[in-house]
C-alpha cells in the first residue's frame, strides 16, 4: 500500500513537471540571444544565424524560379539543409579570420584603403544613382533634404551603407591575401599543361567532327575551343543597307502582317474548341462559329493582300541601294581591291571590329547563325578570292569574298597554353586552400548547437 502511494506520487510530480514545460513561453527578446555556434574566438547568435538561413533561402528560391521550378522553403530537409550549410559558411569564414589575424594579414597599407574606398565610392554611387532615377526622377527635393530622402529610401530598400561596404571589402580583401598567402608556392608544369592540352583537343575533335556547326556557335560566343574542324571557310561581308525609309517602309507591313498573324491564330483556336460536326452547334455555338469564320476569311484576304505589298516594299528597297551595288561592282571588274571597297562602302558593323575585320566570318554548311540567304551564298563560292554575285537579304544587298579556309586540326598549344596553365593553377590552388581551410576547421573545433534553432 506504501509503495503504491508512492508511486502515485511520483507520477503526479512528473505530470507536473511536464505540464510547467508546457507552460513556459520564451521571452523573443531572450530567444534570440540563444547561442548557436562557438567558434575561433567568436560567437553567433540565433538572430544572426536565423537571418543568415532566411538569405540563404532566398537565394536558393530566386535560382528555382529563375528555372521554373517550385521551392518549398517550408520542408523540413531544404530547411536542415540551408541551415548546414548556413553555419559550415560562418564557422569558415571565422577560422579564416582568425588565421589572417594571427598571419598578421588584417593590416592595410594607405594606397590599398585608397583603391578599396574608390572602388566602394564607385559601387555605392552607381546604387544612389540608381535608387534617384527610380525613386526621384520627379521631386521637389533638393540639396540636403533630397540626400537624405535618397538616403533613407536605400536603407528601407536594404541598400548596405557606405561604411558597411568598406568594411565588407577589407574582409574580402584580407581573405584574398590569406589565400594569396597560402598558395604562393603552388606551380603548374609543363607536363599538366601538355596533358590536358591533349585532353581537351581530343574532346573538341569528338565533339565538332560531329556537330561541325557548334564550333562556329562557341566561337562567337567566346567559348574557349581546342579544335578546328574541316569545313568551314572564312567570308568577308559587304554590305548595302535599306535607305530608313525603305527600311521603314518593310518593318511597317511585317508589323501587320505579325500582328494579323496572330489574330488569325486566335481565330482558329477558337474555332477548333468548338464541336467537331457544326450540326450540334447551340445558337450561340452557331453564331460564333459564322462569326469566327467570316474573320477568318477576312484576315487570309488581308494577310495575302499585306504579303504582295511587302514584296513591293521590299523590291522598292532594293532598288533604292542597287545603283550603289551597281557602281561597287563596275569597280570590282576594275581590279578594285574588295577590303578597300568594304571599308569605304561596307555597312556591316560586324566588318568594322577585329578579328572579322581581317579575316572575315566563319561559315560552314548548315550554318544557321546566318540568314539562309547569306549560308548558301557563302558556301557556293568555289575557290579563295572568289566574289559572290549581289545576294539579297532582309538586311539589304550583299556582296561576298571567300577569303580563306579555316586549317582543320588542333589549336596551336601557344595560342592556349596562358589560359590552360591559368585554368590548372585555379584547381590546384583551391584544392590546396581547401585542404588547409579543412584543417584550420577541424582544429578549430567548433561547438555548433543545431538543435536550438527549432
């Protein structure tokens, strides 16, 4: 009989313990001095750390959507994620500077202060300037008053400040020295460079020999290349330009030609939601579809009728500029040099900027970076020096020379060997930094309390 009142006892106290928990409500104020992490000499809060989750989380919803896709900042596993990696970021960037503290690296010389503040005075004043043509294009504001408006709008925007700036700078600054530092003696050979230099000229052989066209795309678009396929021959562009009012004159008509166009398309979509057999229509099914038919007759009309006109207009606007084809070509059967004549007539800005200048554009069969028009014409020339007849575009009227060919096989190792030794250099340095960072890290021995960030 003891022993069961004490047992009722017990359990009586233990519900009451358990029923107080219940009860206690965290002060907000108290919650969010709540330490998170310990590390390297310094302390992050949960404010601090929650703040810095929710921009993670921010950026990880912009790149989701950027792409289309749904972000649930709610669930559970994004969130345990976002905050890993959240803290693993503070816990590293503390070691750091730390380490750049205790190298001695946190000191600034006068002349680095200087260039840190102009290139933040630089960033800064873009932001004001920004924030004065969006905000204050039209204001009464002046002087004073109008520098603090600008003032207190970039900071309800989440403009960082002036001073907030330059110090974030000389933080990153002082890393880049610390890294500086420890890869200074970190080299690349000639034997890496060699090797993939091989590598990368096999890869670009297996890639354009069967794509030839995607190395003419990768060159225009700055895309570092390592092989040179066959078929593919350089074109120098001369080119007449449409007068503005012949220009004018053709933009107008495909203007409504589109945009009938598109008026055309809604009519037959509309028709082709309604019932298949026309003998089920209701009344009103029944007076759209007389409707929507009549428009559509009427918009075939139209755009058959625009179609002619825009012929007209085009032949118009060649006839504007064929006199100064007429007297380029009269100068060409002369023995007039076809650069000369390009620089002084030619109308292609393209032919205005190096290397195209010189050398010309690349072109190949299939080629679809160029009008058709221009492709077969430029691969219809038989042999270097060859000149096209006049070859007409939306552009205007063309001229064309084949220049050169392009030499297939690999690009010379000289012409590559700044940018692979560069691209080596980067990959060793930051596994080597890494490494170290690693073990700064693990000494470090950070005491991180994840579970009070529910």
């Amino acid at each position: 009989m003891h022993r069961r009142v004490t047992l009722t006892l017990m359990m009586a106290v233990i519900l009451l313990i358990i029923s107080s928990c219940a009860l206690i409500v965290k002060d907000p104020e108290v919650d969010k001095l709540t330490v998170i992490v310990e590390v390297a000499g310094k302390t992050f809060l949960k404010e601090e750390v929650a703040r810095e989750v929710e921009n993670g989380l921010d950026q990880q919803e912009y790149i989701y959507t950027m792409y289309g896709m749904s972000f649930n900042r709610t669930d559970p596993q994004v969130l345990y994620y976002v905050q890993e990696q959240t803290i693993s970021a503070l816990v590293d960037r503390a070691v750091q500077e730390q380490k750049a503290a205790e190298m001695g690296l946190e000191a600034f010389t006068s002349e680095e202060l200087a260039a840190l503040r102009e290139e933040v005075d630089t960033t800064f004043n873009s932001y004001l300037e920004s924030v004065k043509a969006s905000y204050f294009a039209v204001t009464e504001l002046a002087d004073e008053a109008l520098d603090e408006a600008v003032a207190e709008t970039m900071a309800e925007l989440g403009y960082p400040s002036r001073e907030g700036m330059l110090e974030d700078a000389q933080k990153a600054k002082t890393l880049d020295k610390l890294k500086a530092e420890v890869v200074k003696d970190v080299l690349v050979t000639d034997e890496e460079i060699r090797a993939d230099y091989e590598e990368k000229v096999s890869s670009d052989k297996d890639s354009y020999t069967d794509n030839v066209p995607a190395y003419g795309t990768a060159v225009m678009q700055g895309t570092a290349v390592y092989y040179r396929p066959a078929g593919y021959r350089y074109v120098k562009n001369l080119l007449i330009q449409f007068t503005d009012e012949g220009s004018a004159a053709v933009s107008d008509i495909e203007d409504q030609i589109r945009e009938k166009n598109a008026e055309l398309t809604n009519l037959e979509t509309s028709l082709a939601n309604l019932p298949e057999d026309s003998a089920s229509d209701t009344e009103s099914e029944t007076a759209s579809r007389s409707e929507w038919d009549a428009g559509k007759s009427q918009l075939i009309t139209e755009i058959a009728d625009l179609t002619g006109r825009l012929e007209d207009a085009k032949e118009a606007a060649y006839a504007g500029v064929q006199t100064a084809i007429d007297d380029i070509l009269a100068k060409l059967s002369e023995g007039a040099d076809f650069d000369a004549l390009m620089e002084e007539y030619g109308q292609d800005d393209g032919m205005k900027t190096s290397p195209a200048k010189e050398e010309g554009y690349l072109v190949c069969e299939g080629d679809t970076r160029w009008v058709p028009e221009f492709t077969d014409a430029a691969m219809a020339m038989e042999k270097i020096g060859d000149v096209s007849p006049a070859v007409r575009t939306n552009f205007g009227i063309h001229l064309l020379k084949y220049a050169d060919d392009l030499a297939e096989g690999g690009v010379p190792l000289e012409e590559v060997r700044d940018a692979i030794s560069g691209e080596i250099l980067q990959v060793k340095q930051d596994g080597v930094y890494n490494d170290a960072l690693a073990e700064w890290v693990k000494d470090a021995g950070a005491k991180i309390y994840m579970d009070r960030l529910k």
